[in-house]
C-alpha cells in the first residue's frame, strides 16, 4: 500500500514510523524551506540535509518523483519539497494523509485517494476526508473520527511538565531568524535562543531546548521560532513524542479501519 503524508514535521514524522515500521510504503512532502521546530526528529530535514535518521529509520530528500523508488528500495522514506503535493496524480497513493497541521484545510479533498485522512482541525469526516485524528492534547487525543470535525483550534499550546504558552519561543519581530543555540542546550530564564532581525528572543522557561527553526529563515512577529522543554530530559530532542506516538496510532488505525478493499503489505 502506498501512502502519502503531506507535511513531514515532528507530527507527520510520527506518523510516518508508524506506518512504515507497519511495512506500508511512505512518501512525504514539505516545504523547499521547512519551517519545522523539532528538526532532530522531523524527515523535514532531509530536504534541507540530504538525509536525516529518526529513530533508526532514514529518510532521504528526492529531487523528483523518479527517484521515489530508488530510495524505497534503499530502505528509507523519501521526502520531496513539493509543498502542493502536485505529485499525486502520477504517485497515486492509495491514502493521502494531510499532517501539515495549519489548522485549516489547505487544498486536500475527499477525491485526492481512495482514502484521505485529516489531521486536526481544518478537516470534516464525510465532506473533505473520509476520517480526522483527533489532535488536541487531552482525553480524545488519536480518536478516529468518522463523522464530524477535530476540536477547534484554541491557539494555546499543549501543556508540558506544567507549563504551556511560556514554553513557546516566538519571533520578537518581523525579518530572518538567526540560531544562536543548538536543540538539546540548556536553557536558562532570559537567555538568548536567537535573534531576528537583531532583536533578541529569550527563554522564558529554565529546561532544554526542544526545538528552533533553523537559520536563515524568514519569520512573521510573533511566529513560533522555538520551543523549551522545562522537563530537563535532553533525549526527548531526539525521540518522538508521546503526542506523536497516539496520533500515528490513531491514523493507523483509520487506515486498518476504513480503507475500501483488502489491504495488501509489502
């Protein structure tokens, strides 16, 4: 079976372990210029790197769709910058998931395959996707829904280790980031994380630095730009998370659920 995540950040990442650990056959697309937080685990990377390795599985950047089949048969997921997904009508994959996570739908229908699945809010079970994995932080988090929408976007980030807006870095200005820490550092209050157009952003929280974008990107005020971890554990940089983990298992599980047909693995 043949699967194309759209969007290939920490979430879709997870995801996509998921699936190919599950010996499905995956391909990914994202930006030319990702704009994704959690780089060490996110095959986002490849596009920028070449390559990148998560959780023992790599993922290598394709330059086009020809070389698709190549790196599967390398054992690895390939990543193609193609932020329109305009390789669909030649991929034709039998699912198409939509793991951009924009919070709203950005050109995904009901027609793209036999089954299309909806991360987050954005999508609707039955009008523009055949089933949505619940997003959201909570009780609900990796339900499959059928019929009906994700929980709204609240716009305040999940909790963690007891703190949720405080440990979202955001661009203090409009301009091009400029890292100054790696992921995994340790963070301090009011220690500098990284500049944008000259204007410091600092750490509001003590803990590790989970993620940041990587440098030379052009930000928005107030966009996300990093992310601390007040929890301390520097090797959750570098494993998916648990948030990750239930929303690739309830896409799995749509996939087992509600694909037409019988499902036959390679």
């Amino acid at each position: 079976m043949r699967i194309l995540v759209k969007g290939a950040g920490d979430i879709a990442t997870g995801t996509a372990l998921r699936l190919w650990n599950g010996r499905f056959q995956v391909v990914m697309t994202d930006l030319p210029a990702p704009t994704t937080l959690r780089r060490k685990v996110s095959f986002s990377q490849a596009v920028l790197d070449g390559s990148v390795t998560v959780e023992g599985v790599r993922g290598i950047f394709a330059s086009s769709l020809d070389e698709v089949a190549n790196i599967w048969d390398e054992g690895a997921i390939p990543v193609l910058a193609d932020p329109e997904a305009s390789c669909l009508p030649m991929l034709k994959p039998d699912v198409v998931i939509d793991a951009i996570l924009a919070k709203r739908n950005l050109g995904t229908t009901i027609e793209d395959a036999p089954l299309v699945i909806g991360l987050g809010p954005g999508f609707t079970a039955g009008t523009d996707c055949h089933a949505v994995v619940e997003t959201n932080r909570g009780h609900d988090l990796g339900r499959v829904i059928i019929q009906g929408s994700a929980a709204p976007d609240t716009g305040i980030p999940g909790e963690i280790g007891g703190h949720s807006e405080r440990r979202v870095l955001r661009a203090p200005a409009g301009g091009v980031f400029r890292q100054e820490l790696e992921i995994g550092s340790p963070v301090r209050v009011g220690e500098v994380v990284g500049t944008v157009a000259g204007v410091p952003m600092v750490s509001k929280l003590d803990g590790i630095l989970r993620g940041v974008l990587t440098s030379g990107i052009l930000v928005r005020e107030g966009m996300k730009c990093g992310d601390v971890d007040p929890r301390g554990e520097a090797v959750y940089c570098h494993t998916v998370s648990d948030k990750a983990r239930a929303i690739g298992g309830g896409v799995l599980e749509a996939i087992l659920r509600c694909y037409p047909g019988t499902i036959t693995l390679p």
